[in-house]
C-alpha cells in the first residue's frame, strides 16, 4: 500500500512539474545565425614542419553548421599568427556560397 502511495506522489509530482514552455520568455531582437563549419579536408597535413615548412600542404574545407539554417551573405577566412590578435592574415575574402575547400599553403608565407 505504501509503495502505491509513493509511485501516484512521484507521477503528480512529475505531471505537474512540466511545462509546455521550458525556455521561458526570450528577450526580443533574438535572430537565428549559423555557425561556420571548417574541417581539416582528408589526406592534408596539420602540422607545418619549421625545417621544411615549403613542404606543407594543409587544406580545410570551410561550410556553415545547420544546413537549412540561414545562409550568410558573405564571410572571410583569416588566419591569427602566434595568437596575436592584430597580425590578422585574410585567407580568402568574400565567400558567398559553401561549402568552399582551400589551401592554406599561404599561412606560412
């Protein structure tokens, strides 16, 4: 008897904890984005090696997360060097359509 009282206590308490609603109340002007996707492209190097640094050959491929998500007019691709914030090297400017595969042959330069 007492495990029924305890099993219909635990199904009231759990109906009547849900909601329709879990998110609650967004702020207003909250627009959906997409997130880039850049993937190392298959076979390509991920190291640059210092001594020979002629010899790499890194290629990524750069695409946007959620496929049916809302595209962005344009993008750049940059590179930071050693974590510097203000040596910004621009890959390749104003892509407009992905998915985009590119060399990245021009970090080292």
């Amino acid at each position: 008897m007492k495990s029924i009282q305890i099993l219909v206590l635990t199904l009231l308490i759990i109906s009547f904890s849900c909601t329709k609603e879990s998110n609650g109340n967004l702020p207003d002007g909250i627009r959906d984005i997409n997130v880039p996707l850049i993937t190392k492209e298959a076979g390509s190097n991920t190291n640059i090696d210092f001594t020979n640094a002629g010899s790499f050959a890194g290629k990524v491929i750069a695409d946007i997360y959620f496929k049916n998500g809302p595209k962005p007019e344009k993008a750049d691709i940059v590179a930071i060097k050693n974590g510097v914030k203000t040596t910004i090297k621009v890959l390749q400017a104003n892509i407009t359509s992905f998915s985009v595969n590119f060399d990245c042959q021009q970090i080292i330069a």
